[in-house]
C-alpha cells in the first residue's frame, strides 16, 4: 500500500514554552526550526513513502519544508495540533492519499529507518480494510507516530493522554491493537528533563564508536543533526548541569 507522511508545524515564534527554564525565547525558535529541519530531512530521504506533507500557516515554516522536498498544506488560521492534521488528513484523502503516517516535527532523534520499519508494518496491507498502528512517546502519554488507512480511520485527538485515547479509538473501531514502540520516535522535546535525555542518548551512542568510525556509526544509529549542535552552541549541556546542581529540574 502507498503511504504518504504528514507533519504538523507550527510557527517558531513563542515556540517551546516549557523549555523556558533553559531557553529563552530566541534559542527556542532556534532549536524548533532545527528540530523540524531534522525530522523533514529524515522523513523526505525515508524509502517507501509516496509524499511527504507539511500542515501549518507559518510562511516561514511553508518555505522550509517546501525547500526540504514537501508539499505544504497551508493553513488560513494557526489551530491545535488536533484540528490541523484532521484538516490535513481530509485535503489528502481529497488528493488520493489511501494511507497516512502522522509524525511531530518535534523528535529529532528519528531516522529514516525508523520510519521504514513503521512502513514495513503495513506493506502487506492490500488496503480494503482498516488499518491503524499506534507508537507512543515514552511517557505513553502521548501519540508519536500513527500509521492510517484510510487517513481517517479513527478520531483523533492530540495532547495530553493521548495514547490511551487513540487506544480506546482503535478499540471501539474493532481494528485489531497494533503498537510499536521506537525509542528515537518516542523521545518528542517539550521539558527540560527531555533535552537531558536526548543530549545522553547522543552522547551515549557517540562515546560507544571508535574515533575512526565515530561519524558513520553514530549518525546511522541517532539522528547527531542540527538539533544538536544547536544544543551545544547555546550551552545547554551546562545549563542542564547547572539546573541540576540547584534542584531547579
């Protein structure tokens, strides 16, 4: 079955909120168009996708993805997550999209790989009846990754405890249960605590290559882009330390 992506964007400006206590409004747009600038060259380079979408009504953020190799989907009006990949995935089912995959722009340890395995999941689909697959962020609060056929298979809502919803959503359709968990799909950036744990998982990989194969080894196995070095050069590493040591984390 042909599968299309869909990542919802929205503007920079304001971005992060709950990053604060590190970042301050600048460095969280930095950190927000690095992010989704990482997660689109991921996606676009992913085999097996048909296209790749863009939902958002940020000229800014059309531009990028634009230039990135994606179709925008331009919104008049900034809404929720909920109500901007539910209008999304519409203007692609009126497109011919059969099959969706839904991803934040938000995870930037994502690899094209990861993305090509949530595709293997529904390759063998012959797409006459519903299809629906579910990844969790790591909390299992919320939704990561959802894979659709058609796009409209079940009601979404994004936000808090959103896994259990779309898992009751799966139920009451009748589809059978289908989860795969992905730590790199799993680890979206919205606390403090979860900039520590992507600057650890990046660190752990790296440290475990050899100098010689350090770059080829790591990239394939984390996503050690723009997101990153933006981290290092705002300092983050000892802002987090220092966060850490007066009990503010």
């Amino acid at each position: 079955m042909k599968v299309s992506a869909l990542i919802p964007a929205k503007g920079f400006t304001n971005a992060k909120q709950r990053l604060s206590p590190l970042l301050d409004a600048r460095a969280r747009e930095v950190l927000a168009e690095a992010m989704l600038r990482d997660v689109l060259g991921q996606v676009v380079s992913a085999r097996g996708l048909e296209r790749v979408f863009v939902v958002t009504g940020d000229e800014k953020v059309q531009e990028i993805a634009s230039s990135l190799g994606s179709e925008v989907i331009r919104e008049q009006n900034e809404r929720g997550e909920t109500e901007a990949v539910t209008f999304a995935l519409a203007e692609m089912s009126r497109r011919g999209v059969r099959g969706a995959l839904v991803v934040p722009g938000d995870i930037p340890l994502v690899r094209s790989s990861d993305i090509e395995l949530l595709l293997e999941q529904i390759s063998r689909h012959d797409g006459a009846s519903p299809f629906a697959l579910l990844t969790p962020s790591h909390d299992r609060m919320g939704t990561n990754a959802l894979l659709l056929s058609p796009p409209d298979v079940i009601k979404l809502r994004f936000g808090y405890d959103s896994f259990t919803y779309h898992l009751g959503e799966v139920a009451a359709q009748g589809l059978p249960l289908r989860v795969l968990g992905n730590e790199r799909i799993a680890l979206d950036i919205d606390e403090p605590r979860d900039l520590e744990s992507f600057l650890e998982i990046v660190a752990r990989v790296r440290g475990s290559c050899s100098p010689n194969e350090h770059d080829n080894r790591a990239r394939a196995r984390v996503n050690t882009g723009g997101s990153y070095e933006r981290l290092l050069e705002m300092g983050v590493v000892e802002a987090l330390e220092n966060a850490n040591r007066s009990g503010k984390l």
